[in-house]
C-alpha cells in the first residue's frame, strides 16, 4: 500500500512538473496568439477621452483604420476582434465606456452574419469567449464561468486548443507563406476566397437572423446615446465575387437582412452606410486581402471615404479636442 501510495504520489508530481513546463512554453505562444489584443491595455491611459471609435468583428478589425486621424492628433480606437458578436460589442463598452468622449461618434458595422454568429464549431466558440477573460471584468463576461476564469489565468495551456501544438514548432502545422504584397491581384484567387467565406458565412446556419442578436444591436445604440456618443450603422465593402454570391443566391436572406436594418434605423433613428458594393473601392482588389476584408491600404481610403460622406463624422472632426503632435 505504501508503495502505491509513493508511485501515485511520483506520477502526480511528475504530471505537474510537466504541466507547469507546458504552461511556461504556452505562455510565449500566447503573445502572438493575443497580439491583436495588445492596445486594450492602453484604454484610460495612452487612449482616453475617445471621441471617434467603432466596434465589430474582423471586417472593421481590419477594415477600419485610423492612423491617419490619430497622427492629426484625434484620440481615436478600434474596439473590433476578429469574430466578434454584438453581445461581447456590449460588453466591451460596459467595460471601456467611462473612457468615451461625449459628442464623439462610434461606427457599428453590420455585416451578413452580425444577427448569428461567425464561428462555425464549438472549438472556434470556446477559442473567441476565452479571450474575452483577458479583456473584461468578471462582472461583464457574458455566461461567465469560474473555471474558465481560473484555467485561463491559471493554467492557459489547458485552454489553448489547436493553438497548443504550436508550443511545439516542429510538430505545428506550417502557416502559408506570406503573399507579395507587390504581385498583381490574382481575381480567380479572390474568387476562391470570396467562395470560401460565402460558404463560411452562409453554408449550416440554420438561422440567420437571431432576435438577441437584434436587441444586442439595440443596446449598444442605446448606451452611445445615453452617454452622448452617435451611432452610426455601416456595412464594411466586400468584393464583387463575394457580394455577388451573398446578393444572388441568399435574396431571402438579403430581403430580410435589409429590412432589419431598416427596422432599427426607423425605431432608434440612426443612420446606416452600406459600403458593401460601393464601387469607389470595392472594384479595385489592391484595397482586399480576401473576399471581403479590406487590407490597410485599403482601411486607410475607407475610413476616408466615410470621413467625406458621413456627416456626424464630419462634425466630430471639426469639433473633438485634439492632443498636439509631438514631433520627433
């Protein structure tokens, strides 16, 4: 009995030992696994009194860009995460809010799948709601779990998913090559990509439009409003060959998708931009990196042309504080 007792006792303590190693190596991979991440940090100290800011998923992640505005000197912040739904959008303002400007503007993106979800398995779920440990307070995590809670802070490694075989470089699968950002857009590979993400998007959903995610949208508009933020809705710009497959093969989708936008725009007064086929951008592929996000050449025009054609941003332009620019 004793000897069992030690063996179990060795195999428990062996089994740490290995953990704790993992953990430690996971850590590392964790920087670049949460590298877009990185600037909530700065929220009420480098990023404060926030006058011009948007939330969404990755179609603003990347398709809205403000360097340009923030080197003017406007205290500017994109809130977007890859996958991201309108419920977490709420929590993250529940989080950031009191870091917001009065009488500045906040863009809320609606894209085709904004009223369900993005991720399409429970493996892709787990991996978005887990990020959210490191961004918000316990208190503003939707369906919070202690334990997740704890793994997360604790132990990531035993929340890491696929991302844990890349502790391990030799064994992890190798990422594509980086494209030449010089070479000329190849359209028969956009297409492949804009049917990717149609079918991404599109293809086992069994409902496109979820009413929480309706009342999500609405209460996002209502918290601009109450702390005196304009709200303004737009659909990010696509591709042709996405557009096209969305518009041509989803009419009943795109008949009720539009008539719900309509909806809130008439019950809570906001203003919706619909970029998706705008033909200012989306007929030139330098400005893509796939079906339907924008490269930053291209976030950097289309964050001009709302600059030039919204005017709520037009007023917030002329009348936010701006911080002086140091100069180097």
């Amino acid at each position: 009995m004793r000897k069992f007792l030690i063996k179990s006792m060795l195999i428990v303590l062996a089994a740490c030992a290995v953990l704790a190693l993992l953990n430690k190596r996971y850590k590392k991979v964790m920087k670049n696994r949460y590298d877009d991440q990185i600037n909530f940090q700065f929220i009420g100290d480098i990023y404060k009194d926030i006058s011009i800011s948007n939330v969404g998923s990755s179609h603003a992640a990347y398709g809205i860009s403000y360097d340009n505005l923030t080197a003017e000197g406007y205290s500017c912040f994109n809130f977007a995460l890859p996958s991201q739904t309108y419920d977490y959008d709420l929590a993250i303002l529940h989080e950031y809010g009191d870091n917001l400007a009065k009488g500045g503007i906040m863009f809320i993106p609606v894209s085709y799948f904004s009223f369900n979800n993005e991720y399409t398995n429970s493996a892709e779920k787990k991996d978005m709601e887990t990020r959210y440990y490191y961004l918000l307070s316990p208190q503003n995590i939707p369906d919070y779990s202690l334990y997740t809670d704890i793994v997360t802070h604790r132990l990531p490694v035993l929340s890491s998913g696929d991302e844990f075989w890349k502790i391990f470089p030799n064994l992890s699968i190798k990422a594509d090559a980086e494209e030449d950002q010089t070479a000329e857009p190849d359209p028969a590979v956009f297409a492949q990509k804009a049917l990717d993400r149609y079918n991404r998007h599109f293809a086992s959903k069994d409902q496109y439009i979820m009413p929480e995610r309706v009342q999500n949208l609405k209460d996002i508009i209502s918290f601009d409003k109450e702390h005196e933020i304009t709200p303004v809705l737009i659909t990010t710009p696509y591709t042709s060959y996405y557009y096209d497959l969305a518009s041509q093969h989803q009419t009943e989708f795109m008949t009720e998708f539009n008539k719900t936008i309509a909806d809130i725009c008439s019950d809570t007064g906001v203003e919706y931009y619909d970029y998706s086929h705008d033909p200012r951008i989306c007929s030139d592929l330098h400005y893509f990196a796939d079906g339907d996000h924008l490269n930053h050449e291209g976030a950097l025009y289309f964050t001009s042309i709302m600059a030039d054609d919204i005017p709520a941003f037009k007023e917030v332009l002329k009348t936010a504080a701006k911080t002086p620019v140091q100069s180097n």
